[in-house]
C-alpha cells in the first residue's frame, strides 16, 4: 500500500511540472494586461509601462518562467498583484471556506444519498423508488446556478428564513482560529457564532450537493440492485439470516466499492462546482477568489490556486484509490 | 447663477468655521453594529496610496483631510483646517487649523503633522510613485524629489507657524488645489504611526503593518481588525473632536454582485449597501427599504471613435447624436434621479454651460442627414462592457441594447462587440485603436473641470481617436490658471467647442444609489461619496 | 484506470441476454433491439426529436426575428409586459419576443452542445486511439507514445472541467466559438480516457487472442477490430456528454464568457439576464432554465438507455 502510494505521489511530479508550464503559459495567454486590470480606467502608458516593469513582465517569458519555478522551489508561490498578499497565504485563509462548503454539502449528498439509493434498490419499480430516480436524474440536469437563484429567491426573498450572501452575520464578533468558522464557533464556545455559520452554510451547500447527491442515490441504487442479485446474497438469505445481517454483512460491503469511488470523484468535483456556487453566494473561498483572479489577470494567483487545486484533486483521487483496498481485499492496488 | 454661487462658495468658506459634519438627528441611543455591503474589499488601508471608492469608503470613516465637503455637495468645506487663505499669485496657501484634535493613538494633529504628511507624500520613494500606489499625489502634484519626475512637482514647501498655521508653498499656481485636498488620498495620517508602522519603501506597500493593520487617522471611528476577504471592522473613536459617533463598531463587507448586495439589505444581512441596481429600487422599496439616490456627479457618454469610418465624418457624429433618444436610454437602463445629459461634465461643476449646442431626439433628420452623408445602412462596431456594474453605468447592456434599436431605427447597422469590463474591454477601449462607438463615463473624484473634460480631452487618446491641437492647448492652459473664477469662463469655452466637435455624445448624469434597512437613520448621502458613518444610527 | 468493479451477474432481463447471446445478431441491431423495448429510452429519444425539430423549424414556429430587441421600449427596469395576443409569452427582458427566443435557444443550444461534444469526440478519439493503439500494440515506442499522451491527458485532468473550460473560454475572448471550443477541449481527457480504457481490456478478449493466434499483424488487429469494437461506450459518452455541454455553456454564460450580444437568443444568456428582473417576471428564468433541465433529461435518459441497450449488464 505505501509503495502503490509513494509511485502514485512520483508520478504526479511529471504532471504537476507539465500543468505548471502550461498554467504559465495561459495566464500569459489570456488577452489583456494585468498592469492596466491593476491600474483600471485612469491607467497611462507610463503607468502600465512601470506597472510591467516591477513586476518583470516585459522579460523575455522564459526567463520569466525560470525565476517563477526558482522561487517555487523556495517555497515562494508568489504575490497577489491585486492585493500583495502572498499566495500562498491567500490559500490557507480562503481554503477552509471552500472546504467547509464542500464537505458539508458531501456530507448531505452522502447522508441523504445513500440511504435513498439503498431504500430505492430494495423496493424496485415501486412508487417511491421511481420518485427517487426521477427526481435524482432532475438533480443532475438542473443546472447549479439556477438552482441557487431560485432557492435565494424561495428561501430568502418569499420565506425570509436564510441568509444568501457571506459566511457568517458581520454583525457577530467571532473569534476565528482555524478558518472554519463552524468548527471555530464551537473551540472557542461562541455557539451562537457557531450556529450562525451553520445557517449561513445552508442554501450554499444545498445547492452544490444536488448534483452529487444525485449521482450518488444512482450510483448507489445501481449497486445494491447488483450485489442483492448475487448468489452469496440469495444463499444468505435462503440460510435464513437476518435481513439486517445480509444488509450490512453482505449487500452493503460489497455495493461500497463504486459508491466509493463516486464520492471520492465528486468530492473532486466539489472544487469545481464551488466556482458557481461561491460566486453566486458571495462566500469567501478558493473558487470565488480564482475567479475574480481571471478578470483581474492575476498571474500569480492563477498560476498558484490551480495548481494548488490540482495538487488537492490528485491526492483526493489518491485516497479514492487506497480506499479500494481497504474495503475490497480482492482489489490489489496496481 | 449656481456657477458663481458655488465659486464665490469656494473661497468664502474661508471665514466659515462650521464644521460639516454637525447635522445628526441627536435624541437616538446609539450602539450597535452597522454593517455596509460595498462591491469590493479595499486594496489596502492608506489612502495615500489608494485610487478606488472601496478603499475611500473605508478611508472616510478613519481619516480626515485639511478640507472636506459641504454636506451633499461636491463643494470644499473646512474640515481640520477651519479656514485658509492664499496669495494673489496662488503660489502660497495659509491653513488656520482646527485645535484639540487628536489622532488615534493619541498624539497631536498639529502644524508639524501636516507639514510631516506633505513631507512623505513628496518624498515617496521611486516603487510607490507609480500609478498603482501614489495616482492621485502624482497627478495632482505631478513630480516627487527623487525619480523620474523629480524636479516637475509643483509642490515647493510646507511651512508649520506654531502650532496651528501651516502654509505651503507651490511652485505653479494650482486653482484645484483646496478641492483636491478634500480627497482621501490626501487626508492626515498620524506621522508617529507612520513612523512606527509604514514603511513607503517596502516591496509592496499594500501588505506593510500600517497598510494591513495600524491606520491612524482623526476620524470619528478607529481601526479595529481587517478579515481579508471578510470584513474591515472599526469601532467609535472616543475623542473625536467632532460629533461622536452613534454606533459602536462599523463593519464593511464585499458583495460583488448587484442583485445579491440587494438582496443582503432585504434580507437584513447588511444594514446598507451601495451601487444598487436600477432594476432593484422598486422591489426594495416595496419591502419596505429605504433607497437612496445619490446627486449625480457622473457622465455616461456614447464615445465615437474617429479612426473609424464613418464616425470620422462630423455629419454622421451629429446624425448619431440626433438619433439618440436620451430620456429612453434614461427610463429603460437608468436608475430614478438620473439627470440627462447635454455634455460631457455634470451641472455643479465649474465651467458647466448651458449655451452648448444641443442634439434634439429627430430620428427623420438623423436619417436624413446619415443619407446627406452617405453612411445610410453602414455598418458600426458598437462596444460596450459585460458583467459590470459602474456608479455610472449600472446595466450597460440594458444601455447598449435600447441604443441599438434607436441606432437601427434610423438606417445603422450595428455590429455589437461585448468584453468583460477588465481588462478587456478597458483594454480594447483606452488602450488600443480597434472599437467604434463605445459606452464609457466617469464619476468625479473630487469639484474640478479638469477631472472631467480634461481626463477625456487633454491628450490625443485611442479612446476617441482623434487629435484637436487647439482643444488640446486650451485645456492645459484652463488647467494652469490660478482661480476658479478665471477657468470658468475657459471651461464653458472648451465644453462649447466639444459639444460641437462632438467626440462622444454625452448621455446622462447617472445617480448612484443607496440602500438601508428600515432602521438606519442619519446617513448623508454625497455626489463625490464623501459619506462618514458618525451620524447613522441602526434602530 | 479503470474502475473495478466486482464481478457483476447476468442483466436483470433474461430476455435481453438471450438476445444478446442470439447467434448473427450483430452488437448494434441487438443494442436497436433493446431500445425500442425501454420505455425511458422512448422518453428520452421523444424529448431529444423535439428538441432537434424545434431547432430546425425554429422559423416556422414564429414570425418574428431572434435577438431583435424590438419591443425594447416597452420594458422598463421594473416591468416587462407578459402574454399577449401578439406575444404568446411576452416580451424578454430586452423586448424581444420571449417565444421567438427560447425557440431560436433550442438551435443555439443544439449548434453549441453537439459543435463542443464533437471537438471533444474528435479530439478524445484521437488521443485515445493513439494511446489504447500504442499500448495495444505494445514495444518500447508503443509504451512511450501512450505513456506521453496519458501524461497530458492526466495534467488535463488534474483541472477540474468547468474550471479547465473557463480557463479556455478566457483565453479565447467573448464569442460563440471560444464557447464551443472550451467545453469542447474539456471533454477531450474523459473520451481519451474511456476509449484507451475499452480498447485495452478488448484487447484482452478472446477474439484478440485467437487473431494473434492466427498470425495477424498486431496494428491490423488493433485498428480493424479493437478500435471499433470499443467505440460503443465512447458514442453513449458522447450522447451524455451533450446534456453536460449544454448546462456547461449556460454555465460559462452565467459567469460571463459566453455570448457577447444580451439580446441574443441563447438560453443560459437568457438565464443571466433574467436574474435582476426576477422578482418582476420570474417566467424570464424559469422558461430557460426549464428548457436546459429539459433537454439535458432528454440527452442523460437516452444516452443511459444507449449505454444499456450496447451493454446490458453496466445497468446504472
């Protein structure tokens, strides 16, 4: 197992260095000039012409691309041209927000999800296992950001129930250590902090978690549909086991292992998705800031955050694939 | 005439000792928190070396310059000096300055302080000359002691006589300067936090202790923690020399998008937010918000680009501006309060005329003088920005669209050309030759001719295309001219000539607007946003 | 890599595998076969013909122009007129004819949706018969080309696609092809993938062995019967992946990358510009993006019927 994950980690290397040459040649790609996205409507050419040369872009690209990986070698992912923070700092903070939203919207996806596709898969063609796999096939083709606007309408303009915007009521005077705001309500005992953040998560996390969810009620669905008619599963309960016994011994441990994966690949995607769904509700995290890096051409930034998220999406995968093993011993990881 | 009241205004401020800022509801408790939704965080937190509204905003409330404004309106007011005066040649400006005031932390605002304040600003280092930090000192004082534009300063000295009378010397009559002085960028700061927490020559200035964490300033609130990508939060300055404040803490949050800012105030989220939407004023009012527009101290102008055919033809500029309808480009994309156009600066400032030639709506005569033309049925390259909301363009493609109609309607064919608003289309349009007509405007900074005609018709620019040698010496001369009184009868002159040369068609004045919750009471609204937050009270 | 599953029983239809195990009936006839018997596939196929015929009829069905912005001065920042005689639907939040543009929204999004899902197609089969080809045909240069391409489809990959798609469409500018053209290239890794990965475990079959057996020559082997044996889950790819374009260029829209005109008839553009008109005229949102979820159901329930009937024991 830690040999399959030291050549797994080996073999991202050539990747990492590839994107890192491509992400820096498409920030240099993109048109406009980032001196003039800094420097906005008043910029004159000598301010863009200063503008580039403190920053170094007038030289040539690949001297430009050497001092880069120079410095990332230093550790040094570079400065925000837009706010001077350095990078990676800027990651460390924003990160847990995005975590913070993605889990808790995995978390729905896979408490509600799983639960429904096992219920669905052991009462086949019944009323309610069709209304699981409509509405979980509805979930996939709406897309997210409609979604987002009509639960913003629904729930914060008609009902007047939840907040639509930012990760927490500025008018609260939390203490934040961690970066999750949730977690850091309960460390430092500021419940209502605490319980406030929760609310906050609600609409957001609904909203990323429909498309996982539902691939994961059909993923789920199709699994236990396909292990219950298995032989051993029949034999068991022919043998007169306990229908509980077969569900957790036999159904569920076998049908885990594409479930698995599908969570592990959406949780993936969950960084992907957070772009939209950040976006729409002003919560401050990775995909919100990268975002608004393309439209403020900010090399560094651009350059940093993806390959952080690659780097992140790589290791998730990693996981995915050791878990194989942990839970199928047939599974030889090669 | 408003022109001569508002010069006149200008200069007898100086027996005026009334401080601005005294005309809160009083009887209110106070307390509590008021949270303003903005577009954006600020950059960082020294105006010095700040150019945006988002950093201004939070500035305000922080810091105070020499001069402020007359409550609603863009004029010059007292406000740490109580009165100046200046020689005839206007080379030499005398500040009477207010006494017991305090910064922050504590120290004197005195004469030595000023003079430490204009000290820096001259002396900035050559890395934060540059247009990304020090804009505003750059181009108002246009030179520094070191660097490339060493020695073209008009700055010469700053003089501190005791305590409370500082003057300072100018090498080049300046008729903006006391106007100027009323920017942010130029406000006091503490010199001995300054001293302990800034460093001008750091790498980057925008992440130095004091820009990141110790402002000091002598404004009615202090600093209290920055949550990047959060919130800014500022509490009550208890020896503010001025109206305290009502509120405890003040925090400012970044919603981007106009709707979702809308909803925020619905919803009570935020107690404010600015740039709201046109579309979003009457639903708020209906849910019972308070929407407050602002006086428009703005131009949203249809720019024609003259290195291309046939805008080059005065004949087809004209035609344009008489097919444009401009009360329908107002009631379809334009938020209530908006004030329609007939050049290219708004009615309160100087040199504003109401003798220009004007374009009446006649879609038959425009058709007919396109055909005179020969440019009936050509085709125009029409640019405009996406995904932007501007304090003067708050929907441009809700703009653009009710153009092109009107543009279509008599014999235009119109090739529309979007980009997102930066950098592309900010590119495409100042920085490159290839875009015809185009939506662009400008909010002024602060009362003067020059930020408005000058910024668009001082130089040849690609933005429009054309080069006028006499507009171009004319404005600098205007510029260059000691009094107010003097550069008015310049600046009519000038705005006459433009609007028959006709660059652009200006449209309208557009008034950005505010939003509050039904409990927010005591805001002061400002055409050029100098808004500070000591007499909001939240219920 | 292909995910393991473990080993699965027959279909659940017995019927359909004595259809499949039926001697002479080929793999497409017997996959044709299935589907006219699924009912979801009838549903899918009725929504996917509609869609495609209001696209193609698009000027029949109304009289007036898309994108036109006539009306434009009927609508206010507070109000748009609803349905009236003259306007089944009323007026776009532009003043154009609402009906006229989700109608003239079908073609879009059938032009854009199948232009992207072809790059994809194109370029992923390419890739992907380059490496599953090479590492078919195995030998030190097969093993390098497929290890190369798999690297660069891996450094695709490791960007998730709606952010590898932004990144493209950013580059590209604001116009309808950048759209196309960055969804497209999105989709490129998971074709390469999925056919590297059905041409490798083909070449593993029998038949493969017997024609090795045989003395056939390797490459012929390889293009003349892996290849096409293994395009069957590349084409049902193919067809999900159109549902997937489709919400993906309204997603594109919505950040701001797609379409360049307002008025134009595109749906996720429609979408986006009815956002702030929401309170007044919700029917400007909820139209278009019935639409999208409408038509991406037709191309997932029909694609998943094609992916059952090609191989009924992948039941998803």
């Amino acid at each position: 197992m830690l040999r399959f994950a030291l050549r797994r980690l080996a073999l991202m290397v050539p990747v990492l260095v590839g994107l890192s040459i491509l992400l820096f040649a498409w920030v240099r790609a993109l048109p406009g000039d980032p001196a003039r996205a800094l420097l906005g409507q008043r910029a004159t050419p000598e301010g863009i012409a200063r503008v580039n040369e403190v920053y170094g872009f007038n030289e040539p690209i690949v001297q430009q691309y050497l001092k880069y990986v120079q410095a990332l070698l230093g550790g040094d992912f570079g400065r925000s041209i837009k706010t001077g923070q350095p990078v990676l700092d800027s990651f460390v903070e924003k990160f847990p927000g995005t975590v913070e939203l993605g889990v808790t919207a995995l978390l729905l996806a896979v408490v509600i999800g799983v639960p429904m596709g096992y219920y669905a898969a052991r009462h086949q063609g019944r009323f309610l296992d069709t209304f699981i796999v409509s509405g979980s096939l509805l979930g996939v083709v709406t897309p997210v950001f409609f979604l987002a606007i009509l639960l913003k309408l629904v729930f914060a303009n008609w009902l007047d129930l939840l907040p639509t915007s930012l990760r927490q009521d500025p008018r609260i005077d939390a203490t934040h250590i961690t970066n999750f705001y949730v977690l850091d309500g309960l460390l430092t005992r500021e419940y209502d902090a605490a319980w406030d953040a929760l609310v906050h998560l609600v609409l957001p996390s609904v909203a990323l978690a429909t498309i996982p969810l539902a691939i994961i009620v059909r993923i789920t669905r199709a699994a236990v549909a396909e292990v219950l008619n298995e032989d051993y599963v029949r034999t068991a309960e022919s043998k007169g086991l306990a229908g509980h016994v077969v569900s957790r011994r036999h159904v569920l441990r076998n049908a885990l292992l594409p479930v698995v994966t599908t969570i592990g690949l959406q949780a993936g995607l969950l960084l992907s998705g957070a772009v939209l769904t950040e976006t729409v509700f002003a919560w401050n995290g990775i995909g919100k800031f990268l975002f608004e890096a393309i439209g403020q051409r900010d090399y560094p930034v651009l350059q940093g955050y993806i390959l952080f998220i690659a780097i992140i999406y790589a290791l998730i995968n990693l996981v995915v694939d050791m878990a194989y093993g942990v839970i199928d011993p047939r599974v030889r990881v090669s | 005439m408003g022109l001569v009241g508002m010069t006149a205004g200008a200069l007898l401020l100086a027996g005026c000792a009334e401080s601005g800022r005294d005309g809160g509801e009083g009887g209110d408790e106070g307390g509590g928190t008021f949270v303003f939704a903005g577009a954006a965080e600020p950059e960082l937190l020294d105006p010095a070396f700040a150019s945006d509204g988002e950093t201004f905003r939070v500035a305000r409330q922080m810091f105070e310059g020499l001069v402020g404004t007359e409550p609603g309106t863009p004029d010059p007011a007292p406000l740490l000096a109580e009165s100046w005066e200046n020689t005839e040649d206007g080379l030499s400006y005398t500040f009477q300055l207010r006494e017991g005031v305090k910064f922050h932390d504590g120290t004197d605002f005195n004469a030595d302080a000023v003079c430490a304040n204009f000290d820096r600003w001259y002396n900035f280092p050559e890395g934060v000359q540059s247009d990304d930090f020090a804009y505003y000192y750059s181009k108002l004082f246009r030179g520094f002691a070191e660097g490339p534009k060493a020695g073209d300063g008009i700055f010469e000295s700053c003089e501190a006589n005791g305590e409370s009378e500082v003057t300072i010397n100018l090498t080049e009559p300046f008729a903006g300067f006391i106007a100027a002085l009323s920017l942010p960028a130029l406000s006091m700061q503490s010199p001995s936090a300054l001293e302990e927490y800034q460093d001008d020559a750091a790498a980057n200035v925008n992440t130095t202790e004091y820009s990141t964490a110790h402002p000091t300033g002598t404004g009615p609130f202090q600093f209290d923690s920055w949550d990047r990508g959060n919130r800014v939060t500022l509490t009550r300055f208890d020896d503010y020399w001025g109206e305290p404040a009502k509120v405890d803490t003040v925090a400012v949050v970044a919603i981007a998008d106009p709707k979702a800012r809308a909803t925020a105030v619905q919803n009570d989220e935020v107690d404010g937010a600015d740039l709201i939407g046109p579309a979003d004023i009457a639903p708020l009012e209906e849910a019972g918000m308070q929407v407050m527009p602002r006086d428009p101290f703005t131009v949203l102008y249809l720019g024609l680009n003259q290195k291309q055919k046939p805008l080059d033809d005065i004949e087809v500029r004209k035609a344009i501006a008489h097919a444009i309808d401009k009360e329908a480009v107002a009631s379809a994309s334009l938020p209530e309060g908006t004030e329609l156009a007939t050049q290219f600066m708004p009615q309160s400032v100087v040199g504003w005329n109401p003798d220009v030639t004007q374009y009446e709506y006649d879609p038959e005569k425009a058709r007919q003088m396109l055909k005179d033309a020969g440019a009936d049925g050509a085709t125009i390259e029409f640019n405009y920005p996406t995904d932007v909301s501007r304090p003067y363009m708050p929907s441009p493609a809700d703009t653009f669209n009710v153009l092109r109609s009107q543009l279509k309607e008599v014999g235009l064919k119109i090739k529309p050309v979007a980009d997102v608003w930066s950098p592309d289309y900010l590119d495409k349009i100042t920085g490159s030759p290839d875009h015809g007509m185009h939506l662009l405007g400008w909010t002024g900074d602060y009362n003067d001719s020059d930020n408005f005609v000058g910024v668009f018709f001082g130089t040849q620019t690609d933005e429009f295309g054309f080069d006028n040698p006499e507009l171009f010496k004319k404005l600098q001369a205007a510029r260059g001219v000691p009094t107010l009184e003097e550069q008015t009868p310049l600046y009519e002159e000038i705005n006459a000539d433009v609007m028959e040369f006709l660059p652009g068609v200006p449209l309208a004045h557009p008034a950005p607007s505010l939003a509050f919750g039904p409990d927010v009471e005591g805001y002061q609204q400002s055409p050029v946003n100098d808004e500070v937050w000591n007499t909001v009270s939240v219920g | 890599m292909t995910i393991p599953l473990p080993p699965s029983g027959a279909g659940t239809d017995p019927l359909l595998t004595t259809a499949d195990d039926a001697p002479g009936v080929s793999l497409w006839r017997a996959a044709w076969r299935r589907l006219r018997r699924n009912p979801t596939a009838i549903v899918g196929a009725v929504i996917v013909a509609a869609f495609i015929l209001v696209a193609l009829l698009a000027p029949l069905l109304t009289p007036y122009e898309p994108g036109s912005a006539r009306w434009s001065g009927q609508v206010t920042p507070t109000s748009v007129p609803g349905p009236s005689p003259e306007h089944l639907l009323g007026l776009d939040r532009f003043g154009s004819d609402l009906f006229t543009q989700l109608v003239y929204g079908a073609r879009q999004s059938l032009v854009y949706g199948v232009v992207a899902t072809a790059i994809g197609l194109t370029a992923g089969t390419a890739l992907g018969t380059l490496a599953g080809g090479a590492a078919s045909v195995g030998g030190r240069i097969g093993g390098w080309v497929d290890n190369a391409v798999m690297r660069l489809v891996d450094i695709m990959l490791s960007v998730p696609s709606l952010l590898l798609a932004v990144s493209i469409a950013a580059v590209l500018g604001q116009n309808p092809y950048a759209v196309m053209i960055a969804i497209g290239v999105a989709q490129v890794p998971i074709f390469a993938r999925l056919l590297r990965g059905s041409m490798l475990s083909q070449g593993r079959s029998d038949y493969v062995l017997a024609a090795e057996a045989l003395g056939l020559r390797k490459r012929r082997i390889v293009m003349g019967h892996v290849l096409p044996n293994s395009l069957g889950p590349t084409v049902v790819q193919a067809t999900l992946n159109l549902a997937v374009a489709i919400i993906e260029v309204a997603a594109l829209s919505f950040l701001g990358l797609g379409q360049p005109d307002p008025a134009v008839a595109e749906w996720g553009r429609m979408l986006v510009a009815a956002q702030d008109r929401f309170e007044a005229a919700p029917q400007l949102a909820l139209l278009p993006g019935g639409a999208i979820a409408i038509t991406a159901l037709g191309f997932t329930l029909f694609g998943e019927a094609l992916r059952e009937a090609l191989d009924p024991r992948s039941r998803r």
